[in-house]
C-alpha cells in the first residue's frame, strides 16, 4: 500500500481530518495572539510576599523552553508575574522597567508596590482597544511594610487582594487558596496567621498538584520571597511530561 | 475579561468530547509483536485520567492501541473484539490480524470518518506477525514499525533512529519504551507511565506499567479535616414504613 503522509497540521480540532478540497474561497484569520501557557501566584503576609511561578513556555502541544521563569523582579520591595502571551509579557516589562527608570530619575526615590500597581492600570488600559494578552499580579511590600498582592485582568481593572492565582491553573489552585489561607468554607477551624514557612510549603505542595492535571503547567517552580531583606529566590522541580 | 477574538461572543458550543492526546507504537520483532502507549488521557487542558489503558483486547493473539477520540476507541476496539470472539466459536479458530483490519476498514468508512479512532493493531497469528494502522475514515497501512497519536513525531524520530529488522525482544521493549517516552517529554497531552504488550505465538505479556512515571512529588503538608468542619445545620429523619410485603416464586435457569 501507498504511505500517506499525513502531518499533525492536517487534523481539525474533532480528531477529523480538515477537508483538502475546498468548496469556495476560504479566509484565513492571522491572529496576533498566541497562548504560551503558565502559572502564576501571588500570596502577601504580615511582612512578607511571594511570587511564584512555573518555567514551562508551551505553544499548542509543544514545548519552547522548560527554563523561562514568569517572575521579573522590578525592585527590592516588588516583584510581577506576567503569564499569557510571551510576546507581550516581554514587552510589558519592558515599558515597566523603563517608566521606574523614569520615575527615579524625576523622583530620586523608587516607585512603592502601590504606585507600580497603579501605573500599569493605565499602562494596561491605554492599550484598551488592542490588549496585552498578559494576566499580571504584583507581589511585594506596601509602605508600612506589609505584604501587599494587586492582581490584574489583561486591560488594566486591578484590586489588593492577600492571596491570587492568575494563567492557565489558576481556576484549580484558586478555591485551594481560599480554603488554606482565607478559611472558606470552614467552621471550627483555629485562624491561624499564616507565616512565611507555612506559605511557601503550600505554594510548594498546589504546584506540584496543578502540574498533575494541567498540561501546560510543568518543569520547574520559582519562588521569589520578598522581605524587608530584600527578594530570596527558591527553585523546585516539577514534572516533566 | 476582555473578548479577544470578538466574533466568539454569544456562540454556544457542543460539548467537545474527550480525546486521549495520546502517544502509541508498535515494533515487530523476531518472535512476534511489541505495542506501547503512554497513559494520559486529556479533555481540552485538564488531565483527565493518568492511568488510562490504552492498549485494548481484541483476540487473545491481537491487540489494539487505540488514539484519537476516547469513547470512539473503546467502543470500536469492543465491538471488533465481540465480532471476532463469535468468529472464533463459529470457526473454531483464532482470528487472523489481516480480519480485524478488514472489519474496522468497513466500519470507519461506512462512518465516513466521524468515528475519530486511530489505532495500531498488532497481533501473531498462523501467517506470522504481523502491524498494521487504521485511520479514521477507514484507510490502512502495513508496516514494521509505526507511531500515532499527538505524539507520534517525536515518537517517530526515535523509531527511525534505532528500528532493525529481526531484533530480540530487550531490543524491542526498550525502543518501543524509548519511543514512548520521547512522546512523553515533548508533547503535552502525553504523559504519566508507560504500558507495554508483546504478542508471541505462545502468548501474550501485557506489562501495565512497564515504566512507571519518575515525577512522584510528595505533598509537604497533610490535607485533612477533622469532623465538624462542614457544620451540620439541621437533621431530618423519615422513617420508612412497612405498608405492603408479597412474595412472588419464579423459575430459575437453575431449578427443574
């Protein structure tokens, strides 16, 4: 028999082969987005915050890098995670890095969490019409030296929040965080605060759980710890396949 | 959240159903057959199940690994497996592999390729070993080695890298198994352990797993709730009454 070549391209999203023959004129969309998977995570205590995220850089099925980490350290009190479309997470900070750069040299002082959180609003929403297909949350210390955490949606609507899980498993670590550290859904549980070893021995143990079950979250876990010492890094292997 | 693609909005979608985003292989070797496939079943980016079988019974010398849609591998691989189980006690023999690829050849392109299963069928039978694959809308191809699946070309690179004829059956196993598991790192939906079968004329291993998944992360805190965590509110008892008890008597197959 004759080998037919057939590529991975050639199978439609029902597992049925696209048809070859075409019956009219057919319109190819080019889109400007891409889905490049990844995690991200955000938790704020009494003096401290964490961002943490995966390292796999997915595209479809396939893989880019095991080693691209979501967190970009923006000074010694704020750290962002950016999951999404890589292109525009690589742009967005970018422009971030540039306005702090800005902001010092007219300021001579650097920018707080609070102050970062509120510039990328506008960043975000001056770009309302064409978005940063980017789901951002700023970990680090407010003023007073408290943990502070501002989660975003991709046109800038943001909000402080304690704990925040944003990219491809936030839906499945999310309800997890509002059980462990908001006390959802329980009685008759003692509400302990939650201190730095608690937080970063749960953020541990929901990655390994999202990489059980989400397909693009994987390889590797980097956890960045923010203190008034300044900002600790933590890696941890996760699954590979 | 913001609409990207705008023209989405509003349109209901049919549920989409389950694949199994799978890698599967098969290998001829000196003395009969050697199947693998990985064990991860996906729906959309969720993993479904992580210890999937995917290599189903046909006849006790044929084996079928199944990729594509879950439900329509099961299904089909079921009722060729029941049609040839019949053949067999009508005939008095065991099915020959080149049957069971005639019999899913009609059937997927009677379906006009809408049952979504791609599958490798592998088996020993009196005319020697022998692997075949059948696409969804009923085409087939005779090969000594083949891959199929989400993540068939990283499991083809491998095939065709080390595949010789006549090899013994380590050899096999371990690039059936090799081939598997590069399916396994490079694609997304492949994943967890791998599940091995070999065919010979004298009988069948299937070895489930043959390679265990190394990633067993533990847990660092324990996940538990004590009772009364979930507080009972309000407790309402019916008593079931007894209002009416007959006896009926049946024949049985048993009794005469």
């Amino acid at each position: 028999g004759s080998l037919m070549m057939i590529s991975a391209r050639a199978f439609g999203d029902n597992a049925q082969m696209k048809e070859h023959h075409y019956t009219g004129p057919v319109e190819h969309k080019f889109s400007p987005y891409a889905f490049n998977g990844g995690t991200v995570l955000a938790v704020a205590g009494e003096d401290f915050a964490l961002v943490a995220s995966d390292t796999r850089l997915s595209e479809g099925y396939g893989i880019h890098s095991r080693d691209s980490p979501k967190c970009y350290k923006l000074t010694d009190t704020t750290v962002i995670g950016c999951s999404g479309f890589h292109g525009d997470c690589l742009t967005l900070t970018k422009i971030i890095e540039a306005r702090l750069k800005m902001y010092k040299h007219s300021n001579n002082k650097n920018m707080t969490s609070g102050a970062i959180a509120a510039m990328l609003s506008t960043i975000l929403y001056g770009k309302r019409f064409f978005p940063y297909y980017v789901y951002n949350i700023i970990g680090g210390l407010d003023e007073e030296g408290r943990g502070a955490v501002y989660s975003f949606d991709p046109v800038g609507s943001y909000q402080r929040d304690t704990y925040k899980a944003g990219g491809s498993a936030s839906a499945m670590l999310q309800p997890l965080l509002d059980n462990q550290i908001g006390f959802k859904n329980m009685e008759n549980v003692e509400q302990v605060p939650l201190t730095l070893e608690k937080a970063v021995q749960l953020v541990k143990d929901v990655f390994i759980s999202a990489a059980e079950r989400d397909v693009y979250t994987g390889d590797a876990l980097k956890i960045c710890i923010i203190t008034k010492e300044g900002v600790r890094e933590e890696i941890m292997p996760l699954r590979k396949d | 959240t913001v609409p990207v693609n705008g023209s989405e909005e509003g349109k209901i979608k049919a549920p989409k159903p389950m694949k199994t985003g799978t890698t599967i292989a098969g290998v001829v070797y000196k003395d009969g057959v050697v199947l693998g496939a990985d064990t991860r079943a996906t729906s959309e980016e969720v993993v479904a199940d992580k210890m999937c079988a995917k290599i189903h019974y046909i006849a006790p010398n044929i084996y079928c690994c199944g990729a594509g849609t879950a439900a329509d591998t099961e299904k089909t691989t079921d009722m060729l497996s029941s049609n040839l189980t019949i053949f067999s006690m009508n005939s008095g023999r065991n099915p020959r592999v080149v049957m069971a690829v005639n019999i899913l050849q009609d059937m997927l392109f009677r379906y006009r390729g809408m049952i979504g299963a791609h599958l490798i069928l592998g088996g020993v039978d009196c005319t020697g070993s022998h692997l075949y694959t059948v696409g969804p809308y009923g085409s087939m191809d005779k090969v000594p080695y083949l891959a199929m699946g989400s993540g068939k070309l990283p499991a083809m690179g491998i095939l065709e890298d080390r595949f010789k004829g006549n090899m013994d059956l380590e050899e096999a196993k371990a690039l059936v198994s090799d081939a598997i598991h590069a399916g396994i790192m490079s694609d997304l939906a492949s994943g967890n352990n791998i599940d091995l079968c070999v065919i010979t004329k004298e009988g069948v291993d299937y070895i489930r797993p043959h390679r265990e998944s190394i990633y067993n992360y533990k847990r660092q805190a324990k996940y538990k709730y004590k009772p009364g965590t979930t507080p009972v509110l309000n407790k309402t008892v019916n008593q079931l009454e007894l209002v009416h008890e007959t006896v009926q008597m049946m024949e049985t197959a048993g009794s005469s």
